[in-house]
C-alpha cells in the first residue's frame, strides 16, 4: 500500500468488555468506521460480551491482562505494563480511550510507548461521564477529580459525549483547548411489536399472560445496569406510592447488575412482586422498548443514557431524571416529564399524569421521537468522530506520514 493511501490505524481501548453504553459506543465505532480509510482493533479487559459481538462483527480484539473496573494498586501495574507492550507491539496512530480509569491508564502507556518507538501515538478519550459525579465521600471525589484531570492532560483530544460532560471538564485546568462535544449516535434498533415483546418479557418475568395484549394496565419500564448510580431504588418506593394510590401498573427493570439482591429486597418489603419484574441482563434489550407505555430512567447521575434515546426512537413517552445529560435528550413538558433525582414522590406524581392522559403521552412521544431523531443520529456522530480523527493526525491524513518523536 502506497504511503498516501495508508490506513489510519485505530486502537480502541475499554476497561470492562461486559456490555453498556460505553461498549456500545466501542462496538458501533469499531465496525462501522470505513474499512478502506481505517485498520482498527479493540482492547478490552475480560471475556464478556463485546469481545464476543465484535468477534463475530470481523473486528479484531485483543486481552488486556490484570484489568478490571475495581483499584488493585498491583494489577494497576500490571495492567499498565500491558498496556505498554500491547501499543508498543500494536504501534497504533490513534489509540482511543474509553471509561475513567483507562483514561488514566491508557494514556500513561500510550505516552511511555511512544518514546519507546520513537513514534508520536496521538491519544483520544472519550468522557462518557466524570467519576466524582458519583455518590462517594468528599475526600474521594476530589481525589477521583484529580486523577481524571491528569488522564485529561495526557490526552491530545477529548470528546465529551453531553454538553453537562463538556461543561464539567472545562474546570480542568490548561485544557479547554482539547474537549470537543460530539453527542453519542444511535443506530435505531430492529423494535419487536408490542404484542410480541410483551408476550417474550412476560415469559421471562415469569408472568401471567392474561391482560398482557388487552392493555388492561400500562406497562412501565427501563433499561438499565443495577447499580446506585440508576438510582432504581427511587423507582422502586415510586411503585410502592403508585400502588397506594390505587393504580394498577406493571413495571419492568430490564438490566443485571451489582444491586439486584438489594433490589429484590426492597420489592418484597413493599409487597411489590406482582407489580416490579427484575428480568435481569436481557440480549439486546432495546428490541423489546415498544412493550412499554412508559419508558423510565430514575439516574442520580448521568452524562448521556443510550436507553433514553433509544425509548425515543421506539415512539415512546418517558420521564427521566433532572441530572447531567438528561435535559439535552428530554425537555421538561415539552417531550416528557423531567423529576428532580432522589425523589420517589415526584417520580410518582409525573408517572401518575401520565398513566391517566393517553393524549399527552401521544404528544409527547412524537415530539421525543422527532428530536431524537435529528439530534442523536449515528451518522452525525460518526461523521464527526472521523473529522476528529483526521484533524488529530492532520500529517498522517495528508500524506501518509507519521511525526517522529
């Protein structure tokens, strides 16, 4: 291959490789980018489901030793150290980094490989949310800020996936200059009908079939990991204050996570087990959105949720939480409802509006699928990922060439 028609050689690197947003984003970018313009391969800790997607997807992947989401001070060596070989021996133009602590790791390896080869790696981080937005002691977060801040400064780019995102990471210092905004895209999902996606959830809650096609209560759902930052314990007591005020409703939490057994209690303190379904991890989960009259999302942080666009694209009217990207996907009565965080009465309240005014949810779900639609597409972000990538490596797009240290 001549020198002016050579590949940009792209390495994506992702801590955990179970499936979410952010391996979502990974998994779309990856075997969507042109392959006569890009050579590209994905790293990624464990054995979980998107190295098995991308597998069958012809993308090649590669095993990070030693990495996971939890800090081990020794397998952070480790896994820095392997992180080193796997760029030194990869010798990638641009690796880009996915999650908080590969950030840190990645573009410490990537700096130390490139004086190694002696070959500019140009690094690429994408924010798909700040650590210390979690709820964590005070002391921790700003230790998390800071630690994020120096990944920050290793990184030649980074893309903030919401402009809450954005607007938090310009408050690191002496880099405002790299941050650029490119909203994540979706790529709408193949909807079952809502007969045929109720009838297959109904099978896996384990629930009685009758009424399920009749409509004689609404069903109510979400799509999310089981962990505190979904804030699906709110939702939870949000059910148990629907049920006392006499409405009759199912609610389906689509997701496995961390939470479940606590979850599972809860429901069963409330009396909640013929109205609350946990149908645990779901293969692809957005396919059974049109079994809902209302979609969800109760999040006490939030850069910017895949499930809420997607509920959009599915036609479907949805109350979310007033938290970091939320209110750029929903607008407070003019698409949906948005609620405060932490704050099951108004949950109740705004999911009881709903529940007794069809119209309303018509309106809405047509003005929140129209907005999804323009804004959220993947081939906007795609189109403006690649622009990014060639701006980052202006040489190499030019004429082949790449910077020598």
């Amino acid at each position: 291959m001549s020198e002016q028609n050579k590949k940009i050689k792209i390495l994506y690197v992702i801590t955990k490789s179970s499936w979410g947003g952010a391996q979502k984003y990974v998994y779309d970018l990856a075997v969507n980018l042109p392959r006569e313009k890009f050579e590209v391969a994905v790293a990624a800790g464990g054995n979980g489901l998107l190295l098995e997607k991308l597998a069958s997807a012809g993308v090649r992947t590669i095993k990070i030793p030693f990495l996971e989401r939890d800090i081990n001070p020794a397998k952070e060596i480790f896994s820095l150290v392997s992180l080193f070989q796997i760029f030194r021996k990869e010798n990638p133009d641009i690796v880009h980094l996915n999650s908080s602590k590969i950030g840190g790791l990645g573009a410490v390896a990537a700096r130390l490989a490139s004086f190694s080869t002696r070959r500019k790696i140009f690094v690429i981080f994408t924010a798909h949310g700040w650590g210390f937005n979690d709820d964590r002691f005070y002391f921790t977060r700003v230790i998390i800020y800071f630690l994020q801040w120096l990944s920050v400064l290793f990184c030649d780019r980074v893309i903030a996936v919401s402009r809450a995102v954005l607007n938090q990471g310009m408050y690191f210092p002496f880099s405002k200059h790299k941050f650029f905004l490119i909203y994540n895209g979706i790529l709408p999902p193949q909807f079952l009908r809502q007969s045929q996606a109720r009838r297959k959830l109904a099978d896996i809650a384990l629930l009685n079939k009758t009424g399920v096609e009749a409509g004689e209560f609404p069903w109510l759902g979400t799509i999310a990991e089981l962990t505190q930052n979904k804030g699906l314990n709110y939702l939870v007591e949000a059910a148990g204050l629907l049920k006392k005020s006499g409405r009759k409703f199912k609610i389906f939490i689509l997701g496995g996570g961390e939470d479940e057994q606590k979850l599972k209690s809860q429901i069963t303190a409330l009396d909640l087990e013929n109205e609350v379904f946990i149908a645990r991890f779901v293969p692809e989960a957005a396919t059974y959105l049109k079994a809902f009259d209302i979609f969800i999302l109760p999040s006490t942080t939030e850069a910017l949720a895949y499930a809420l666009v997607e509920a959009g694209l599915a036609g479907l009217p949805a109350v979310a939480s007033r938290v970091g990207g939320l209110p750029e996907i929903l607008e407070n009565q003019a698409n949906g409802i948005l609620v405060k965080p932490k704050n099951p009465e108004a949950l109740a309240e705004a999911l009881k509006v709903l529940i007794k005014n069809p119209e309303l949810r018509k309106k809405y779900s047509a003005a929140f699928k129209k907005k999804v639609s323009q804004k959220f597409s993947f081939e906007k972000m795609l189109t403006e990922t690649i622009s990014l990538y060639h701006r980052t490596t202006p040489n190499l797009a030019r004429n082949g060439s790449r910077r020598k240290l």
